[in-house]
C-alpha cells in the first residue's frame, strides 16, 4: 500500500511536468511555423510572373482576404502557412482580413485562407498564393590596379563582385561620377583612354531582373598618373 502512494504521488508530481512540455513544444511548433520560407531550396522563379509577388529582402509581406458579397468583412478569417513538408499549418484565426509577416531567409513563402461567417459557416480553402523572397543583394568592385598613367593605350578592367553569385539574372549599369555609362551593362567595365590626370570615380549598381526595386551600389577610385614632360639633355 505505501509503495502504491509513493507511485501516485510520483505520478501525481510528473503529470505538470509533461502537460509543460507539451506546452513548450507546442509553442516551438507554433513558432517554426509562423517563420521562414515554406520552401528554401527550390530554384528562384524564372520570371515575376510564375509568382503572386517577388519581394525584396526586407520586405514585409501583406496578404488580404476577400470581403463577402456585400463588402463587408467575414466573422473570421483562418490563415494557413504551407510549411517546408508540404503540409499546411494555421498560422492564425483572425478577425481582420489581412495578415503580415516578417521574412527571416529568401524562398517560397506559401498560404491560404478559409472565411468563416457569423454562423460558423466555412468556405473552401482558397488556391495556394505563393510569393518569393530575394536574398539581399551587394556588390562589390575588382581591379588588376587602381592607378595607371595617363596614356590613351593604358587600361584597367573593373569587374562587379555581385552576391548572390549565381542563380539570379542580375542587370548592370556602370556609371562615372555619378553618370550612367551608356552601354556599360556587363559586369565588368574597361577603362581606357584617359589622358588627363586626376582621380576618377568610377560606379556600378545591380539590381535583380526579377525585382528591380532593390538595387545596390558601390564606388571604385581610378587614379590617372601624369606623364613626366619631355625631357631635354644639355651638355655639362
């Protein structure tokens, strides 16, 4: 008999415990589901137009739910995020019709909402509205040297560093002081020519063909040497 109490209490005593845990987990789950891309490791879409929407990083996303016929909000709307399993999650049960997340990582982010109206009453599960998120964008610039002569044959290859480095179709415009190059649309930019002496600022910006809303930019100093005058020899 004291052997039995000593178990129920034990029994007693580890019933909160796991009640908690399940808690907790449930919580976790709850969390990984509300963040991060439902789909990290496909290839970013080919066009803007294989998605909803292409935002930049950053970005918050927004989606909005109908209104019923008469235009006025449902009782409730349920929110359902399609997680990296391919399976769909309630992220919410909201009576606002539009829902927001911040973006942690590029990727597919995928939902779908079901109304509910004031006589509990469901609609059927709307199509799947799947938005991409770019990864942030930068660039750096690359040259053999930064300062040549100042000799019409002498020149110097720029060369645009852009990440990500691949997988992005990625547009170019070099500029010099601030003014776009005309035709200067690779990633990399000769310079040639000069023969004035001086410092020259030479830029390029990127931006992504699938958004061209996010571009980033960096500068690169060119220095242009003098040539020594003509020399003359004079006898001692």
């Amino acid at each position: 008999m004291q052997n039995y109490f000593i178990m129920k209490k034990r029994f007693l005593t580890v019933i909160p415990t796991l009640v908690l845990l399940l808690l907790l987990v449930t919580t976790v789950a709850s969390a990984q589901v509300a963040s991060g891309p439902s789909d990290a490791t496909s290839p970013p879409p080919t066009s803007a137009a294989d998605v909803a929407k292409v935002l930049c990083a950053g970005t918050n996303i927004s989606l909005t739910a109908p209104q019923d016929p008469s235009g006025v909000d449902y009782t409730k709307y349920h929110w359902y995020k399609i997680d990296a399993s391919g399976n769909k999650q309630e992220v919410t049960a909201m009576t606002g019709r539009t829902y927001t997340e911040t973006p942690t990582t590029a990727g597919y982010y995928e939902y779908q909402v079901v109304t509910e109206n004031a006589n509990g009453c469901t609609s059927p599960i709307s199509d799947v509205f799947k938005e991409y998120v770019l990864p942030p964008l930068s660039v750096t610039i690359t040259t053999p040297t930064s300062s040549m002569c100042a000799e019409a044959a002498n020149s110097t290859l720029l060369t645009a560093n852009v990440t990500p480095s691949t997988g992005f179709t990625i547009n170019y415009q070099w500029n010099l002081g601030g003014v776009d190059i005309a035709g200067a649309n690779s990633n990399t930019y000769n310079v040639t020519g000069i023969t004035t002496a001086g410092t020259l600022t030479y830029g390029v910006t990127v931006t992504y063909a699938l958004n061209t809303s996010c571009p980033a930019s960096t500068t690169k100093d060119i220095v242009i040497s003098p040539l020594p005058t003509k020399p003359t020899i004079s006898a001692n």
